[in-house]
C-alpha cells in the first residue's frame, strides 16, 4: 500500500525519466538537456496558466457571494447546454481578448510599448524554476543561491512595469507605474527580511534544503514547519503581507485603483498584452505563496507524519496549500478597502521593517537558547518579544477618530 | 571562445553602446539595463553564482530605478534637439586610445593565455564566514558608508523649507 | 571556456565605453551611467581574475566585487540625489551649464 503511494508522489519525476529514455542512444548531450529542461518546463507552463484561469472565476464568483451578487454562472462548455456553474467563463474570456482589436497610442513608444510585457512575463514565469513542488521536483536546483535567484529575478519586474506605464504616453499610466515602484522597492525590504528568517534557521539559501530542514519531528508526528514557532508564526504573517504589496493586491492595489487612476500602468494596453499584464500579476501572486509555502509551511511536507495525510502526494500537498492561500488573498480583496499613498509607504518603513527586524533578533534568540530554555518557557518568551513591539509600533496607526460634532444638526 | 560568451559578451558590449548614445535617455536607461544582466550572465558563467545574482538583484532591480526615477525627475523642461555633447571627437580618440593600450596590454601579456582550472568549489557559507571573520572590518565600514550615503541623499534631497 | 584574454578585452571595451559616455555626454545623468559603466568593467575583471587565479579559494576577487557593488549602489544613490537638487537649483541637468563657480 505504502509502496504505491510513493510510486504515485514520484509518477512526474518517473513519467520525465520515461520520457527522456525515449531518445535514442545516440542523441548528443546538449539535446538531452535540452529536452529534459522542455520536460520540466512543460507541466509549469500548463498547470500554473490554467491555475490562473480557474482564479479568475474563482475570484470573481466568490467576490461576487461577498457582494451578495451571484457572479459568472452562464458559460460552460461551448456548443452544448451544460453550464459548470460558469466555470467556462476563463474560455471565453480568453477568446475575447485573443481577438480584441490591439490598440497602440499613436504617441507611445512602440517599441518599449511592445517589450513590457514580454519582459514582466519572463521573470516571473522564471520564478518557478527554483520553487521545489515535490519530493524531487525542483526544475532548477541551485543549492547555494536558490532563494537570492528568486529574489533577484523577481525585482526586474519594477522595470517593466515602469517601460509599460512610461512608454504609454498617458499621465495615468505613469502615475500607476510610479505608485507601482515606489510600493514595490518599499515593500521589497520586509519582504527579503521576513524571509531572511528562514536562512538564517535553516543555515542555506537552496529552497528543497529549507524543505529538508521542515523533516524533524516533534512529539513523533507533528512535522516542524517554521510556522509552528513564535518567529516563523510572525514572519509568515509579515511576509504574506508584503507578498500582497508586491503582488499588488487589496488592499495595497493602489497601483491599479481603478477609481483614481484606471488601471495603473496597463491602462493603454488592450486585448492580448492586457491579458499578458493579467496573467503576469496572477502568476507572481502564485509565485509568491509558492515561496511562503516553501519557506513557512513546509513546502511538500504534510502537517503530520500520520497514515491518511503521508497518503497524499507531495505535490498534492504543494498545490492545496497554494489553493488555499490563494482562497485567501480573494477572501482580503472582498473584505479590505484599499490604502491610501502615504498610510501605504508609512506602514512598510514603520511597521513592517522594524517588526522583520526584531523578528531576525527573536529568531536568533530562539536558535541560540535551544538548549538552556525549555520549550514551554521559550516559546511564551520569544512571543511576548514579538507581540509588544507589534502592540506598541500598531499604537501610531489606530485611526483618531474623534467624536463627530454636527454643528447645525442638533 | 565559446559560443555562450560570445553571445552575452556582444549583447553587453552592443546594449552598452547603446546605453552611451542613444538620444532619448530612458532608451539609454533602459539599454543599460540589458548591459548590466549581461554582465550578471558573465559573472555566472565565470562560476560566480552569488555575485552575479546580487549584481542583478542591486543593480536591475535598485540602480536601474533610481535612474530613470532621476531622469523623469529631471527631463520636463530640457529642450528636445539640444546637442547631446559639444565636440565628442576629443572624448571618443581619448576612450579608444584607452582601449587600444589596455587591449594591446592584455594580449600581450601571458597571463590572458591562462586557461581556467576546474570549476572552484565555492559556497555561500564561506563567503559569509570571510565576511564576519577575514573582512570583518570592511564590511562594518561598509554598513557605516552605506547608512550614511542614504542619510546624505535623504538630506540633499530633501526639498529645503520654505523661509529658510 | 574562453580564455582570460576574452573576458579582459570585454571589460577594457565596456570600460573605455564607458569613459566615451562620461566624456562626451553633458547630461549629468549619462555622465553618471557612464561612471557606473566604468566600475561595472573594474568589477568584471575583478570576478574574471579571481575565477583564473591559482588560489580561487581563497574568494578575494569575489569579496572586492562584492564591496565594489556595495559601494557602486551608495555612489548612485548620493550621484543622482546631488543631480536632482543641481537640477531644482539651476533649472537644467546639463553640466556645461552649470558653471555659476566660474571666474
């Protein structure tokens, strides 16, 4: 039984080693790495795309119960009466804008106007190389500098978003994409802390290696995610909240409040690069779960080491927690109103950035006095270490209301 | 040569050409973009993995921000058909009678003939022990530089109150 | 791979690029990407010696490409702050212009 649930959680890496002993013998080298490289590429491009389609109804479904509305519930499959709850929306969605008219303003720049969304698509879809999806299933295993490629690769998006809101010709898209940088260099900094975190516990930057140091047990089955301690509780938190800034999420979409400034930066985009622009920003919100999965909750692993949960493929486990993030951030965008600038940039540089700085002391301090302080005394006191800063740094940005005077009413 | 090199070395040398003389600057900013992944492509492919990642994680995600930021900061009033450069013949004989001096240096002497040796075990956990051991003091010094360039670019370019 | 010599040739090109850029441009802007150009190449051979050398061990020329990054980064911070306040003084980002200090 065991056995075939393990054969099972490796089907993808068997099914590419079956594929790749297809070739023939005498296939030159650089070809088998080609191919093998296609063969890992080829389930990313088609399970996250399709991820993003399934959001999208998913999304606007669920906002619509939230708003007391119904939301898509009319296509389903074409040419036929079964309707899928709407499910079939995303298809014809993606009809629609494969055949809209593409407009250029006549004064944009054509060429950068051309590029941007090419060049915020790559980077993110290059994220994914280094995200471990299951046991064994990470396309690019870079074990010194895993981690800082994700990084790094992920900051070369501001520079698109800026040649799309520059290139544009319009002050709307200029406004978006200058909104868009400042938020996402500001957010950025708590980001690359919080999960600093994590390196500095796990001692490596490869991301199957922060994986791999999730494996020990407690009490003989619970699975030591980092979320399960005072600072990686803390720190996932901080790092979903910068994810959401540097995905550009509510309530920090302030770079495409479409009440202000229309839709930001890709407000002169239209048919197949707007749908680009929308699968680029839906990618890197994966993307970006995909590393606080990784990183905090325990990558592959299940929670427990019991017979129904190790059951489950690695990978399962890596797509549902995704899903269920992913449930998340739709639930905050029906629930919180948007920011506005200047709350926006003082919450990072005064909340977040010292909040992930004290949380890299607590975590120091947790790592340091795991032999002197027993557990039930450690875990009380590095909280409290965490929970007063944030009660005390949260103090400034309660809203002063004041009571209301109505001076001609009474 | 290899191929790969002689891919990303034209692609840095023609992206930075770019970046020096085109006219319209974000076009120049953004060129310079390119030389700068390029020259992230070379660290990697001379086995620098950490440094060529940093390179681009400071320079196309920071550096590259702050110039066009600065360029569109600047640019709204600038007349558009202004010369870019008054007499560029001095500047351009004074760079490639640079270059041909450094290239005849280079290719005359023995060491551009070395060859590299196997692919020098590097990780990342001794670079960060050099850092806190060997080099401890330039990076304290560094962190110091650091806080205080940030600190004088916040002041110098804080708008001056107005009265004063 | 390629030998020493192409990499050598790839930063002195950069850099004497570079110092075309910074020579003839009068946009302080260009001048200042001509400069990071120029420390740019500096950092290539730095990383292109420590790769060749007899003791790659012991990480020196990627530990001065490190600083030099370090440095680079703080150089353009503190550059285009003192660009951006030039300019709200004298209206212009052009450095030929800027010569209130002449006699």
């Amino acid at each position: 039984m065991a056995e075939l649930f393990a054969k099972l959680d490796a089907l993808p890496v068997t099914l590419k080693h079956l594929l790749l002993g297809l070739l023939p013998g005498a296939t030159p080298e650089w070809l088998v790495a080609v191919v093998s490289a296609v063969l890992s590429i080829t389930p990313i491009l088609a399970v996250f795309p399709l991820m993003f389609a399934l959001t999208t109804v998913i999304e606007r479904k669920g906002l619509g119960r939230i708003q007391n509305r119904i939301g898509p519930n009319r296509v389903g499959i074409p040419l036929t009466d079964i309707r899928l709850f709407g499910f079939g929306q995303f298809i014809a969605d993606g009809i629609k804008s494969l055949i809209k008219e593409d407009v250029v303003p006549r004064a944009a720049d054509k060429v950068v106007h051309f590029l941007a969304p090419i060049a915020l698509l790559i980077p993110v879809l290059l994220t994914y190389s280094v995200l471990p999806f299951g046991k064994n299933m990470v396309p690019l295993d870079l074990p010194q500098t895993g981690l800082l490629f994700f990084f790094a690769v992920g900051a070369s998006t501001e520079l698109s978003v800026f040649m799309a809101g520059w290139s544009s010709r319009n002050k709307y898209s200029l406004l978006g994409a200058m909104r868009a940088i400042a938020q996402m260099v500001s957010y950025e900094i708590p980001l690359i802390l919080s999960a600093l975190t994590v390196v500095m516990i796990a001692g490596t930057l490869s991301l199957p290696g922060i994986v791999e140091s999730q494996t020990e047990l407690k009490f003989g089955f619970l699975y030591t995610w980092h979320l399960f301690t005072p600072w990686g509780l803390v720190g996932f938190f901080l790092f979903l909240t910068a994810a959401a800034a540097e995905a550009n999420r509510t309530p920090f979409d302030l770079p495409e409040a479409e009440s202000e400034i229309i839709a930001g930066y890709f407000t002169e985009y239209s048919g197949f690069k707007f749908a680009i622009f929308f699968l680029a920003e839906y990618l890197g919100l994966f993307a970006m779960c995909g590393l606080g999965i990784t990183l905090f909750l325990g990558g592959w692993l299940p929670p427990v080491k019991l017979a129904p949960f190790t059951w489950v493929p690695s990978w399962c486990w890596f797509l549902g927690k995704l899903s269920a993030l992913i449930v998340l951030f739709i639930w905050l965008r029906g629930t919180l109103p948007r920011l506005r600038t200047d709350q926006l940039m003082g919450f990072a540089w005064k909340f977040l950035l010292p909040m992930t700085l004290i949380n890299l002391v607590v975590a120091a301090l947790w790592h340091l006095s795991a032999n002197s302080i027993p557990l039930v005394a450690r875990w009380p006191l590095c909280f409290a270490m965490l929970a007063i800063p944030y009660w005390l740094l949260g103090r400034g940005f309660e809203a002063k209301f004041t009571k209301r005077e109505y001076r001609f009413a009474n | 040569m290899t191929l790969p090199f002689a891919i990303i070395a034209g692609l840095t040398v023609g992206s930075a050409v770019a970046a020096m003389s085109l006219r319209n600057m974000v076009h120049c900013a953004l060129s310079l973009v390119l030389t700068f992944a390029g020259l992230a492509g070379l660290y990697l492919q001379l086995n620098a993995e950490f440094v060529g990642l940093t390179q681009i994680l400071v320079y196309v995600g920071a550096v590259s921000i702050l110039i066009v930021f600065a360029i569109l900061l600047t640019r709204s009033t600038e007349p558009k058909d202004e010369p870019s450069t008054v007499t560029p013949w001095v500047g351009i004989s004074v760079a490639v009678g640079a270059f041909l001096t450094m290239a005849l240096a280079v290719l005359a002497s023995p060491v551009g003939k070395r060859i590299a040796a196997p692919a020098p075990e590097v990780s990342v956990k001794t670079l960060g022990q050099k850092l806190m051991t060997d080099y401890v003091l330039p990076l304290e010094v560094m962190a110091l530089l650091l806080t205080a360039a940030m600190l004088g670019a916040v002041i110098i370019a804080m708008r001056e109150k107005e009265g004063k | 791979m390629s030998p020493l010599w192409c990499y050598l040739t790839v930063s002195a090109l950069l850099f004497c690029i570079g110092l075309a850029g910074a020579l003839t441009r009068r946009n302080a802007i260009m001048v200042l990407i001509g400069i990071e150009l120029m420390l740019n190449s500096a950092n290539l051979n730095f990383i292109a010696f420590w790769r060749f050398s007899e003791t790659p061990e012991t990480q020196t020329g990627l530990m001065f490409a490190l600083f030099s990054i370090a440095i680079a980064a703080a150089e353009a911070a503190v550059g285009l702050a003192l660009i951006i306040t030039i300019y709200r003084h004298f209206r212009t980002a052009n450095v030929d212009k800027v010569e209130e200090m002449k006699g």
